[in-house]
C-alpha cells in the first residue's frame, strides 16, 4: 500500500484522517495546518494591499512580506508530514515486548531517542509560527484596512498554532531522562509562548480598534 502524505490531502480527507483513531495526523499536524493557514491568510491580506496608491510607501516591504509567507506556508505544510514522520518512531517504541529486564532497558533506550526526534518538529513549528506572527504584524499595521479581519485572525490562528504545538513539546519533555535537555527544551518553549501569545494578542486588538 503506497504511503500517505498528509501535506497532499485535500481539506475533507485531512479532516477524516485527522478524525479515526489511527496516531497521525494528530495535535502537531493540526498545528501546523492552522500555522500555513495563518500565512496563507496574511499572504492574502498583502496581495489585497500591492498596487495600491495608497500603500505605495508600504509596497516594497509588503512585497518582501508576500515571499516570505509564502515560503512559510510550504514549510508549514511541509511540517504536516515531518511531525507524523518524526511520530512513528515513538509509536512504535510503544508497541515493544517489555515482560524482561533486558526488553525493558531496550524499549526504554529507544524511548528516549525516540523522544528527543519527536520534539524536534513541534519546536520547529513554534519557529515558524513566531515568524509568521511577525509578518502578521506588518500587514496588519500597513496593509489594506479593507483585509484588517482577516490580519486579525490570521494572528488568532498563528498564536493557536504556537500554543497547540507547544503540547507535544511538554508531553515529550516530562517522559524525558536527560533533565536538563528537557528543561532547555521547556525554557525556549516558554518563552516563545510568552512572546507570540502577547503578539497575536496586540495584532488582534490593534485590528479590533480599527472595525
């Protein structure tokens, strides 16, 4: 049976994917589908506002904006696939005989590898989202007024995105050995939540005063 690629589902079939009882996708590819649609959404809002007089001071950076959302919502969809990748691995550790000593201290050695790779993506996809949110920033401040919801949900989005992968981070980080590996990995989690939770919300507000 030929493999799946969730970044090449259609939106009805990720959803039913999504929605059975097989491991992936799960919360890390539903994260990264809502960051792509966050970039997607504020890459729509600077397409509205190139060619514009009235933001023709604002073109050239808009413009710069446009390509960089662009190349984010390929890596976010990208991501899709990455995290159900990185996944696998782990699930099967779980699946491992551990009725002996030495099956236990193998499936446990496989464990903690298996954790690490598996927080490799979700770290990857709270980068992406802490980009995308600076983006998201610029075109709701210089961007077309008439798309300013759209600026505005697309930061609700990006920071649901941020938060929902952090999940996977915290989940993997607590069945951790290497403690302090874990903790590095906690610490730069927490302060992206801090810095992208405060900056969807700011973006959301600014937008709200404008409707």
């Amino acid at each position: 049976m030929e493999a799946v690629n969730f970044s090449d589902l259609s939106c009805e079939e990720f959803c039913r994917a999504l929605a059975s009882k097989a491991p992936v996708p799960g919360g890390g590819g539903a994260s990264a589908l809502a960051g792509a649609l966050a970039a997607a959404l504020g890459n729509m809002v600077g397409a509205l506002t190139v060619g514009k007089k009235r933001y023709a001071e604002y073109e050239e950076e808009i413009r710069a904006c446009n390509e960089r959302a662009g190349r984010l919502r390929e890596r976010f969809l990208s991501l899709i696939q990455a995290d159900a990748d990185s996944f696998a691995p782990l699930a099967a550790v779980y699946r491992l005989p551990s009725g002996t000593e030495e099956e236990r201290a193998k499936k446990e050695k496989r464990m903690q590898a298996a954790l690490k790779e598996a927080c490799i993506v979700p770290e990857q996809i709270m980068e992406c989202c802490m980009e995308t949110l600076s983006l998201i920033d610029v075109y709701e401040a210089k961007g077309s007024v008439m798309a300013v919801s759209d600026a505005a949900a697309a930061a609700l989005l990006c920071g649901s995105a941020l938060t929902a992968a952090a999940l996977n981070l915290r989940i993997n980080a607590k069945s951790m050995a290497d403690r302090e590996l874990a903790e590095e990995i906690l610490a730069r989690m927490e302060q992206r939540i801090a810095a992208g939770e405060a900056q969807a919300r700011t973006i959301y507000e600014r937008a709200l005063a404008k409707l």
